[in-house]
C-alpha cells in the first residue's frame, strides 16, 4: 500500500499540532511493513521534517528563496506526483481543493475541528475556509477522519455525512514527543501555564481577567507560551487589573515546554472550543495538572483527570483553578488520573487505525 500526502501543512506551518499530526503519520507508515509513505513536499520551514528527506536533500532551499515561488512549486509538485499515479490513497493534509482535478485514486481527509463554521466572526471574511474550500473538500472524499465524537456530531451539523463514510480517530501522543530538558528556562517558584494562540475563541482575555485576583492573592505567576508577544490589549488588560508585572510570555522549545508543563502548578485550557485539545496529552505526559473548559471535545479527550470550568464564567473559572492551586492532594490525584487517561490515546492505536481507513477506501 503507497500513501501521498501533500504539502498544505507544511507550508503553513512551522510549528503546530496539524503538521506535527501528519509528520507523525508519515513517519509511522515508513516504519510499518508493507507500505510506503512519500510527502509531497519540495520546500517547507516545517520543524517536523528532515529537509535531508526532501528531493534535492534540502539544497532547493538554497536555489529559491521567495516563500510564494516555494509554495507554488510545492502545489505544482503534489499535482505531478498525482497524475503519475504511483500511489493507492491520497491524504491531503488541509482543504485547498487544488487537487481535485488531478486526484483520480480515493482520497481521505482529516477534520480537525469545525471552528470556522460555529464561530465564523472571529475569522476574516474573506478566510478560504468560510468561503467554500472546506466543504468542497468534505463533501468530495472517499472517507472523513475526525479526531473526536465531538468534532464528528459538529461535522454532521452542518454537513449531511452519512456515519458509514466518517471514522473517529484520536490524537495519539509519541512517548518521544516531549522529554524535560535538563536545562530549563528561567522560571517563577509558582506560576500557572497557557499554552499557544490566545486570540479569539482561545478565551485568553476572559481568563487573564478571571485570573488576576488569583496572581495577585497567592503570589503567583502567569507563564504564556508560544502565541507571539502580548497585544497591546492585553497589555491593558494587565495593567487594569493590576497583574503587568505577574504575567510572562516565553517562546519555547518543546524540550523546554516540556519542562514548563512539569514544573507548572497547572495548565489552564479557557479555549470555548477545541476539536481535540493535543496540549492535554502534552500536560497529562509532563505530570502537569488540568483546569479546563468544560466545552467542546475537552470533557471527551480529559476525562475524569481534569478540574472543569465554565469557560464563559470568570467564577466558575477562578473557583476552579483556586480549587486546584490550594490542594495538593488534588493536584496529585489529577497527575496520576493523567498518566493513566494517556494510555488511551496511544500513537500505534492511531497509526493502526488510520491504516484500517486506508485500507477500506482501497476495497
């Protein structure tokens, strides 16, 4: 069995968890007997792939320069490997329709969550999501991976797919995937962890709000990482509410996420809704514990290893987190519930799952 993926997620993104998705799928199906597995990909800024790997060993990267010519080389390149034909299913790794007119193998596609259709105002009107492309793609492909039961009922919602041509599939989490490094970054005795965008439906000015009088009561700080430097709104929100001076935001590695997870007295996910959530997996593995919303796909991927909010209530959100930073017998009864809710959501469970799709769209 040969599977093509294409270039999409690999030339949006440097870092993020759709690419690290399929970097990770691509690996599994190199390693696994009796299929192959080709990218289709000649430039990326990808953190998850070894440009040695790539046509030419990296050297194209030398010879064009200008992202927009890379991007258009990259599509022309995923169309010829499409009318060559050398492989049995097709998996593009977001929702350009670009290759539908040269696609003539089944294709599968991975909805990762339905956030541009149920909160449509936090995107540009013009974004290709809202505009069609999605759709164009879902309603076209032979088979549909969601990654949770709550993407799947979200994707029924506004499209009319039959259950027969969607497969939940979780997330699974490399056991390589985070190590603590021995080094670590330069860190406050107490503080709590947000992790990634914190722009709209992340809900990260409600929680910065429902979180100050906690900062500032138990001498507390709040480390950000990742999600570019503060705006200048959220900077007024700081000033506002007194905490400037107790909130932080670092650009880590993973090794030294990782080590932030580890060290944090938790991780605060406020997000009003995610399609899977990977940074639970990543928090779970770290010993880090969870205060989350209780919205969306988190319930179903944290289970009973998380303290829940409501991620609409700066009550209910500062009581939960209060709840968790006071007690240590909570917060070590949160840890052990974690490591064990992990093993749910194993990567060879993915990769072994994702083959039986494959394997049922070739019948």
């Amino acid at each position: 069995m040969k599977i093509l993926f294409d270039h999409q997620a690999f030339t949006i993104q440097k870092y993020g968890g759709i690419s690290r998705y399929f970097a990770n799928l691509q690996y599994g199906l190199g390693n696994t007997d009796d299929i192959e597995s080709k990218l289709g990909l000649l430039f990326t800024r990808n953190a998850y792939v070894n440009k040695k790997d790539l046509p030419g060993g990296g050297l194209l990267e030398h010879v064009v320069k200008k992202q927009s010519r890379r991007n258009k080389y990259n599509k022309w390149y995923c169309r010829h490997l499409l009318k060559q034909g050398n492989y049995d299913v097709f998996h593009p790794t977001y929702y350009n329709p670009y290759f539908l007119e040269s696609v003539k193998k089944p294709f599968v596609i991975t909805v990762h969550d339905m956030i541009h259709e149920l909160y449509p105002h936090y995107f540009a009107a013009q974004d290709n999501l809202t505009a069609g492309y999605k759709a164009q793609v879902i309603n076209q492909a032979d088979h549909i991976i969601a990654i949770s039961e709550c993407t799947k009922r979200d994707l029924q919602k506004f499209y009319a797919i039959p259950d027969d041509k969607i497969t939940v599939v979780y997330h699974g989490f490399k056991m390589g995937d985070s190590l603590v490094a021995a080094a670590k970054l330069d860190t406050p005795d107490k503080y709590l962890l947000f992790v990634g965008d914190r722009a709209g439906y992340k809900n990260f000015e409600l929680f910065a709000k429902a979180v100050a009088p906690l900062l500032v009561r138990e001498d507390l700080k709040l480390i950000c990482s990742g999600g570019g430097i503060f705006t200048a709104i959220e900077q007024q929100i700081f000033r506002d509410n007194n905490i400037a001076n107790r909130v932080q935001q670092v650009s880590a590695s993973d090794a030294e996420l990782a080590n932030l997870y580890a060290n944090a007295e938790a991780f605060v996910y406020p997000s009003l809704y995610e399609g899977f959530g990977l940074p639970v997996l990543e928090a779970f593995y770290n010993n880090c514990p969870i205060v989350m919303s209780n919205t969306s796909s988190l319930p179903e991927v944290g289970g009973a290893a998380a303290q829940y909010f409501d991620p609409m209530s700066e009550d209910s959100m500062r009581d939960a987190i209060d709840i968790v930073i006071s007690n240590k017998n909570l917060r070590a009864e949160l840890i052990t519930k974690g490591k064990q809710r992990l093993r749910l959501f194993n990567f060879d469970n993915t990769l072994q799952q994702t083959i039986n799709v494959y394997k049922q769209v070739m019948r």
